[in-house]
C-alpha cells in the first residue's frame, strides 16, 4: 500500500490541472451556445468541404 | 411566514375604487445637476430579497434620489445626477452594473453564467474527488486504515477544499458578510457560518486529531453541500436569464422601424441600424424618436420624462435639437437624424423597459421582516441545539449545528412567487404580450368582466373612397398621404389606398378631430370625421372633396376571441363610441349579448365604474387614444397592437404582436401562476416544518441537508417552469 503515498499527492494534482483546464475552457467560451455546432451541418451558408 | 405574492390569493372583491389618472409630478430639483432617470442591467440578483437589498442600498447612496430594483428582469432603475450615476458601480461592491443596452446586458447575463457554472465546477468535481478520497473511512469507519495514510487522505481532502472555500463559496461567504455589515440578516448568513464553522473544525480536527475537535473530518460534506447549493442557483439563474431574454427579444420589435422620407416624395419604413445621418424622419403623434436629430419646420411638443424626469410637455422650435426617447406630444413632425440610431435606441428601450420590469412588491416591509425573524430563529435554534448536544454528545455538536443552518431554506419563500411571475412573463413574451407592471398577474387571476373596445381592437377598418365631384379622385393621393401621418387605424385605413408624393407641412393632428395640413401651395386642408362615421377630405372650410367611407370587417379572429373567453367563464361587453346600429350588428355577429354604442370616453369610463361597484372585477381591452383614462379605471387593462403608444402608458399589458388569441391566454396564465405560487408557498412551508426538526433531532447529514435546500429551490423553479409550457 506504500504506493498510495505516491499516488494520493498526484490525484490531488491532476485534480488542479484539471481545474485549470476547465477555467481555461470557461474563459474561451467553450460553454457557450452548445447547441450551435450540432445545427452547423444544417446551416446551408457554410462551405461544403472539398 | 408570508411572502410579498400572497396578498390577494382567494380574497373577497376590494371596495370599488375611483381612479384618475396619475400625471406623475416631479419636485424641483434641489442642487445644480438635474437628476437623470437611468436604467441599469444587474448582475448577482439570485432572489428578490436581494432586489430589495439591492434598492435599498441604492437609495442609501448620496445624491441618489429614487431607485427600484426588479428582479426578473435584473434591472435597476436610478434617479440621480450624471456624475452620481457614474459612480454607482464603485459604491456598490457586491453587485455588477453594466448599461441597459441590449448587448451589454446579454453580456453581463454571459459573464453571471460564467461565473457561477464556474463555481459549480469547482464545488461539484472537488467534492466528488474528496467523497473518493475520503471513502475508506466511510467502512468501519476507517479502523483498517493505518494512521499515517488515514492523515495523508485527510491532509488531500484539505488541499481540495480550499479552491471550493475560495471560489464556490464565495457568494455565500460575501453575502454574508453584506449582510453584517448593513446589519440586515440575508440568507447567506446560515450558510456562510455553517461553511466556516465546518471548515475550521475540520482542518482543527486534521492537524490536532487529539484536541477538542475530535477527528472526524466533514470535508466532503462540506463541498458537496456547497455544490447542491449552487446547483440549485444554476437552476434559478437559467429561469431568470431565459425570461430576460425573451422580454429582450420582445421589446426589440415595436419600435424597429421609422418612417423615412424618400428623396423622391414618399415615406418608407426602414430599419433603425439603416438610418444615417441626414435621413429626414417623421414620426406621429404619439410615438417617440429613435434617434437625435434637428427640428424642421415646425414647433413641436414633446414629451421628454425619459431625459430629464419631467413630465410636463416641453415645446421647442423648429431649428432645436430633439433627443432619441421623447415621446411627440403634439403634431406629427419632421427630423433630420444627426446620427445612426445606436445609443438612442437603447434610451427608448430602456423607458419602455423602466416602467414594465421593476416591480413593486406591495408590502415589501412585512415580507421582509418575515425573513428576518425567520432566519434569526434558525440560527437561535442551531445555537441551542449546539448547546444540548454538546452535553449529549460533543463530538456530533458540530455536524447538527451545520445541518440545522443549511437545511432551513428561506430560499425557497423568497423564490416562490417570482419564479411563477418570471415564468409567465417568459411565456407570454413568447406569445407578444408585453406586461407593464408585472403584479398584474395578480389582479388579473380575479378578472370577472371584460370591457371590449370595437374599433380596431374586435375590428379592422377599411376604407372606401368616393369622389364628390367628378375629378376629384385626383386627390385621393393626397388624401392617402396626409392619413399617412397619423397613427389611427381609421388614417390608415385611408393612407392604405394608396399614398403619392404630396408634401404636406404644417400637419396638426389632434385626437378626435383629425388631420389638418398645409399643402405645397400653402392652402389648408382637413381630413377629419365627417358627422356620418366616414372620413371626409377638403380645404378647410369647404365641404369635403372626398368622402371616405370606413367600412369596418370583424378580425378573423375576434368570434373564436369572444368564444374562448365565454368559456372562461368571464363576462363580456361591448363598448364604443359608433353608431349603436353598427355595435349591435357586430355584436351579433359575434355572439354577444351585451352592447352599448354611441359611448363617449366618460361614459365608458362610467361604465367600468359602475361594474366596479357592483363587485365586478374589470378587465378592458381596447386601443384608442380616448381610452387612455378607461384602462386607468379598470382593475387591469390590455391595449391591442396598432394602439397609439400614449394610450399604452396606462395600460397594465401590451399585445405587441400576434392575435387576439392572447387575450383568454393572458388570463388564463394569471390563473395558472396563482395556483403555482400557492402550491410553491406550500410546499415551502412543509418542507421547513418537516426538515428543521429532522436536522435538530440529529438524523440529517449535513450533506443531505445540503441537498434538501437544493432539491426544494430547484423544486419551486422547476414547479413555476411549468407556466412556460403551452397549456
């Protein structure tokens, strides 16, 4: 079990970069009209690929 | 425990009350800055009683003399001098006040949702990863771990707490100590004090496991307690927001258009964002400027309470410079824009928005007090029960104190009646109905009679001309094009023939007379009631050269109007000022039983009275500008689309847009959000008797009471989300 000793302090770690991902994700606007990217497929104004 | 929106819930028909209009008066302004009426787009609302706060600490700032908070559509409406309002935002720390304008509000309403999903986060992920962290203990509790390890888990669940004490908690924590500071108990309080309280004892408990802390550790329910906390603002904000841009999406759309004059002779209707400097405007009696602009041609009488908080009419000369958000007052008018619509336009939003959004709870004082002497008996309670189980068993004092202050939710009284009114504003702004003062819901849940105007509310006119002498058909044109200037549905029935290129100027319009203008040669000429319910058009003081008959058609919609709301079981009349001979043929039509023609506006005034007295409750539905005084003396009042916006100040609700069909749809919503309230208010008080004494008696976790004042505001938002739906 002497691992734990390793392993409790990168949980914790990983819990912060975690953190830090999401406030980056939050403050780029990530969250924001979620809805839009699934209707983009039907948005006939964007160019087809190719 | 009684809240602001239980007033008239079920009670017997008020004494009959006489109403004049009010012509609002303000006193001179003392001091050299004149006090401006500025509305502002406020962020950190998440219950009315913050409102209240919020207004009161409004008012308390020098210099200011009037404030109103609304909190359904978070607004603050300020009356003070310009550099005071500039220096609002600084005096007041806990909120955040960004310009009403449409955009800025989105984005303070973008920056509260991110803001609070953030802390959401925060709680929610760092108490998951604390309960992992912290469940070994919860087997045998813990006896198989050794010691060293047990601290290790322990000193992470520490680490982990800290982001959720600093960010999440941080609503709480400032509410809390707003609430010292300006000696008003706010909710916050029992939350913030069980937060620290858990807190301290727990990190005590950690690095001193020998003390008189004990050992046990509440980190998990700690956060996870905050989360469902927050979860249950997240449910209430989105409600709030989602209303307050429906009413944004609403009020964008009556005024989005003014009336251009071409170069080559003519008006054309154009968007705001296409007007430039330059463009020459005109703009009816009764409907406000969009932009600024230079005065041509003609003195001009305006309202301007939105800019200077005077009501009385201000008249200027041609030459002067108007300002975007008076009102015209007086003759249609002529403008040439000093500059694109922009600013101007959110001045004009923001009036309509001032009087319609901030409400007004009827008894704020008693409501408040309420709250107060209820949260100051949980956290009594929650010292005594400390006290007794400290002598009972000391190492569990901790967590029942902390249940006790969570659990007791005044949350879920505060939110009970404007999450039902939010709501049915959303839905109704849905539908193009606009409510100016949202406690008419109220009045209108007890609507027993409706008053109907006919002309243009049950009725669309429609004109047909007829030349008096050979010839002069020729001057239908002009006809059409001095109609043209007037908002009555009977001119425009007129100018919908088919308006040419005539300038007129010098054009006077003046309700219940009609339109006098003077033509390119300087002669004048009338258009005005000919005596026999048509229109005539000549010189003045000839007979008429055109005779217009107004032949009116029933909406399509006004007989399954009349029959919706017979089946609601309301009664209903029919009032106007036309020939008896044509109201009763239309009521016939329709199918009503009661019709009075040949009303002047006093003796519809009367009318309304005269059922008020004898105990009904009156809802009157019309348009014109004479029955500005009528819908002032109804209990509620609701003015049709194509209503002269004068007559729109009085009235309780607006039908933008859309058919008569709003009309039962209105009071069947006033209806539907008494019931939710009641049911809300209910559910309010039994989940307190209930959860209080569970928390004392010990039985509740004070992560499940975390959850139990989560779960009973999402509860009540979620129960009052039913009023949006179709029905």
């Amino acid at each position: 079990m002497d691992i734990l000793y390793l392993l409790v302090p990168v949980s914790v770690l990983l819990a912060l970069a975690v953190l830090a991902v999401f406030a980056w994700a939050l403050k780029s606007g990530q969250f924001e009209e979620v809805e839009e990217e699934g209707e983009r497929i039907l948005d006939e104004e964007a160019s087809p690929p190719g | 425990m009684k809240n602001a929106g239980m007033e008239s819930v079920g009670s017997a028909p008020a004494a009959p009350r006489v109403v004049t209009p009010i012509i609002p008066s303000r006193p001179a302004p003392s001091g050299d800055a004149p006090p401006e009426t500025r509305a502002w787009a406020v962020a950190g609302l998440h219950c009315a009683a913050c409102a209240e706060a919020l207004g009161q600490q409004l008012a308390a700032v020098p210099g200011v003399r009037s404030a109103r908070v609304g909190y359904a559509a978070g607004m603050a409406v300020v009356e003070a001098p310009a550099e005071v309002q500039a220096g609002l935002q600084a005096a007041l720390p806990g909120f955040r006040l960004a310009p009403l304008t449409p955009a800025s509000s989105a984005q303070l309403r973008r920056d509260e949702a991110r803001a609070l999903l953030w802390r959401l986060f925060v709680a929610g992920f760092c108490s998951m990863q604390i309960m992992m962290l912290a469940a070994p203990t919860y087997f045998a509790e813990g006896a198989e771990v050794p010691a060293d390890l047990r601290q290790l888990l322990g000193l992470a669940s520490w680490v982990l707490s800290w982001p959720v004490m600093l960010w999440s908690a941080q609503p709480f924590l400032a509410g809390a100590w707003r609430s010292l500071r300006t000696g008003r108990l706010g909710m916050d309080l029992p939350v913030a004090l069980g937060a620290v309280a858990t807190f301290v004892a727990s990190s005590l408990a950690l690095f001193d496991p020998s003390g008189r802390w004990g050992s046990e550790l509440y980190f998990d329910s700690l956060t996870m307690f905050i989360a469902f906390l927050l979860a249950g603002r997240w449910v209430e904000l989105k409600a709030r927001h989602a209303a307050a841009a429906e009413l944004a999406r609403l009020l964008a759309e009556p005024e989005a258009l003014a009336q251009r004059e071409r170069p080559a002779g003519g008006v054309e209707a154009v968007k705001l964002e296409a007007l430039a400097a330059g463009d020459v405007l005109r703009v009816a009696l009764g409907e406000t400027l969009p932009v600024d602009g230079e005065l041509l041609d003609a003195p001009a009488l305006l309202d301007e309470s939105l800019l200077s908080g005077e009501s009385r009419p201000v008249r200027h000369l041609p030459g002067a410079t108007l300002l975007a958000g008076s009102l015209n007052l007086g003759a249609p008018l002529r403008l040439r824009a000093r500059g694109a619509a922009g600013e101007g336009r959110a001045a004009a939003l923001a009036r309509q928005l001032q009087r319609a959004l901030t409400e007004r709870p009827q008894r704020p004082g008693l409501a408040d007090k309420a709250a107060q002497a209820f949260l100051a008996g949980v956290l009594l309670l929650a010292l005594l029960a400390g006290a007794v189980w400290s002598l009972i068993e000391p190492a569990r004092a901790l967590e029942v104190v902390c249940a006790v202050l969570i659990v007791s939710c005044p949350c879920a009284f505060a939110l009970a009646a404007p999450a039902a009114r939010v709501a049915s504003h959303r839905r109704l702004a849905r539908e193009g109905l606009l409510l100016q003062r949202l406690d008419a819901l109220e009045t209108l849940a007890d609507i027993d009679t409706v008053l109907l105007d006919k002309t243009g509310t049950l009725t669309a006119p429609r004109a047909s001309a007829q030349a008096q002498w050979p010839g002069a058909e020729a001057k239908l044109g002009a006809a059409a094009a001095l109609a043209a200037w007037s908002r009555h549905p009977m001119a425009q029935a007129v100018a919908r023939l088919g308006a040419d290129a005539t300038r007129w100027s010098a054009v006077e319009e003046r309700p219940g007379q009609g339109l006098r203008g003077l033509d390119a040669e300087g002669k004048a000429w009338r258009l005005g009631a000919d005596g026999a319910g048509g229109l005539g058009f000549g010189p003045e003081g000839e007979s008429p050269w055109m005779r217009f008959a107004l032949d009116e058609q029933a909406r399509d919609d006004a007989p399954a109007l009349v029959r919706a709301l017979q089946a609601a079981g309301l009664r209903l009349r029919l009032l106007s000022g036309d020939a008896p001979s044509r109201v009763q043929a239309l009521a016939a039509h329709l199918g009503l039983s009661e019709a009075q023609g040949g009303c002047s506006p006093e003796a519809k005034r009367a009318a309304v009275q005269a059922a008020q007295q004898a105990g009904a409750r009156v809802l009157m539905v019309g348009d014109g500008l004479n029955d500005a005084p009528v819908l002032a003396q109804a209990d509620a009042s609701l003015a049709v689309v194509g209503a002269a916006p004068l007559a729109a100040r009085a009235a309780d609700a607006l039908l933008l847009r859309g058919g008569l069909a709003a009309v039962p749809l209105l009071i069947r919503q006033a209806r539907r959000t008494r019931a939710v309230t009641r049911q809300n208010l209910i559910w309010a008080a039994a989940y307190n008797l209930l959860a209080l004494p569970l928390a004392v008696m010990g039985w509740l976790p004070p992560w499940a009471a975390g959850l139990g004042m989560a779960l009973s505001s999402a509860l009540v938002v979620g129960n009052a989300l039913r009023l949006v739906r179709e029905d």
